[in-house]
C-alpha cells in the first residue's frame, strides 16, 4: 500500500493527475480509519494506463470503456468491445481534425501564393534592374586594360554556379567569353548607395539579359562558351541565373583572383572595397584575343560583341 504522493512519484504523473482521474471515478483509492488515501498495485496499473492511453491521444474523459474493461479481469484494457469502440470514434475524430487541418493549410497557401504573386509584382516594379536610367554616366577609357589583349589567361579555378570547377587556363576549344561585372542587382537588396551616378556601375543585370537573348546567335559565331564573372559568391550568382533563365554559368571570384593575375581594372563603391570594373574577354586558345573596355552601354553590350565577332570571322 502506497500514498497518493508516492503513487505519483512511481508512476511519474502528478498528484492533481491522479485526484482527477479520482474525479472520473477512474481510480477508486482505499480509505484508511483515519481517512487517508492508499493505493495497491491494482491501482497502479490503472494509472498507467491511462496515462499510456493519453499518450496515444485518448484522453483520461475518454478512458472509462479501457478502465472498466481491466476491471472485468481482462489482461488488456481493448480485450472489449466498447473499447474498440472508442478506438474507432478517436479515429474518426481524427480524421475530421485532419480534414479541417488541411483545408485550412490549402487556404493559406493559395493565400500565400496570391500574396506573394503581388508582392512580387510590387518588387519588381521597384527593382527592374533590365532598365537602365536615361541619363546613366558613361565611363571614360583610363587605359587600364591596355595591357591584356594576348596576355595568356592564368591558371586559376573558379567556382561556377552550376557547382562545377572552371579551370581558366583549360577552357573548351573554341572562342570564349568571360564579361566581367560589378555587382548585379537581386530584389529585396539595396544597390550602393549612389550606384546610378558612379561612372561604368549600373547595368550588370540588363547586360546578363543581352548574353543571354544573343547567347544562340554568339554559338552560330563559334563562340564555345560564355561565362559571366564577378565578385558575388556562388550561391548568389546560382539565384541570378535561376531568377534571369540564363543559359551558361556565372563564375565567382570573391578574392578577385582574376583581377590580380591580369590587372584588371577594379573600383570602390559604398559599402565595398573593391568591385570588377565593367569588361569583357574574348579568349581564343588560351590567350585574350580582343578586349572590350570600356562597355557602355551595358544594355547593348552583347550586340556589340556579336557585331565584333561576326566582322572577325567574316575577315577570317
């Protein structure tokens, strides 16, 4: 014979649990002369059942078919009918629950899905990077790249966002472009502050768009491959191509890698201490065959570097 405290103490339920399962009229305790509670092994089993049983989503309101069928002598408190039944009705009410929990999560994602839609709309009417402000600043040609046209491209790995290694002294045979680029634009994320008024900077999202609406016509041209590069980790340049549908890889080059080997031009803009200026590579076999720097416009940018192209092999 045990006390209510030490009944709660074994079965790890608290002492207001057992007084009201007392309530129930699911545990009957014995009385002592004096009046106090005392509890046998038969209610022990009891308690734990009912615990075991709200664990498995019967609560102690629901539990009187499983207590009664113990108390007929029963090994197992669903060895009776009226159990089962009570099986079946917290399963229905399960389902029921289940049913309303999903059709109020469909409502909320069409919701979501509709709220998104405008909010989205919103964004991109506020942040249309394809479009480029009329009195954008032309950059002015210092010279500094000068020096590339027949450099041989350095034996350097760049992370692409397609996950793959890109080894620039090893490219596919053939011409291949590499334009490099500031800092693209992405919705939700602020420019640099006075970005539109630094000579060369806004663009880099209108100029992706040109490679990518040329990028058939570039192939037809023997162009093997177009990369665009900049500063901008992977994962970054990986949204960029998911958000802008292009068909070739971004390279990234966060430690401006390419920038040291070659001496390519480089700029500061609030906020960063050093970005690509706006350039582009054509690299036959290895060596920088033609450089295109300064690029303005950005927006046309492509066309004039198919323009190139086409006169190139049309003289070849």
């Amino acid at each position: 014979m045990v006390r209510i405290g030490e009944l709660a103490q074994r079965v790890q339920v608290s002492i207001k649990a057992i007084r009201y399962y007392e309530q129930l009229g699911l545990v009957t305790p014995l009385r002592r002369p004096n009046g106090y509670r005392r509890y046998d092994e038969s209610h022990v089993r009891l308690v734990e059942e009912i615990r075991e049983l709200a664990a498995n989503g019967i609560p102690p309101s629901r539990a009187r078919p499983f207590i009664e069928c113990l108390g007929a002598g029963h090994a197992h408190s669903d060895d009776c009918v009226p159990s089962l039944v009570a099986y079946r009705d917290s399963i229905a009410e399960l389902d029921r629950m289940i049913a309303s929990l999903t059709a109020r999560r469909d409502l909320l994602i069409r919701r979501l899905h509709r709220g998104a839609a405008r909010s989205s709309a919103k964004e991109n009417a506020m942040t249309d990077y394809t479009a480029l402000p009329a009195d954008l600043p032309a950059p002015e040609d210092d010279g500094a790249a000068d020096h590339l046209a027949g450099m041989s491209l350095p034996a350097l790995v760049l992370s692409a966002s397609n996950g793959q290694d890109i080894d620039l002294s090893a490219l596919a045979p053939g011409r291949t472009i590499i334009y490099c680029y500031p800092l693209s634009g992405r919705p939700g994320t602020d420019l640099p502050e006075g970005w539109d008024t630094i000579p060369g900077a806004r663009g880099c999202t209108a100029e992706a768009c040109g490679f990518r609406d040329h990028f058939a016509d570039l192939r037809q041209v023997g162009v093997s491959q177009v990369f665009g590069l900049s500063s901008q980790d992977a994962e970054y340049q990986g949204e960029l191509v998911e958000r802008l549908h292009l068909p070739f890889p971004m390279l990234s080059d966060p430690g401006f890698a390419m920038a040291d080997a070659l001496r390519l031009p480089t700029f500061e803009a609030p906020g960063h201490d050093r970005l690509y200026s706006r350039l582009t590579l054509v690299i036959s076999n290895g060596r920088i065959e033609h450089v295109f720097y300064p690029v303005f416009p950005p927006n046309t940018h492509a066309q004039q570097v198919l323009d190139w192209l086409t006169r190139s092999t049309n003289v070849g």
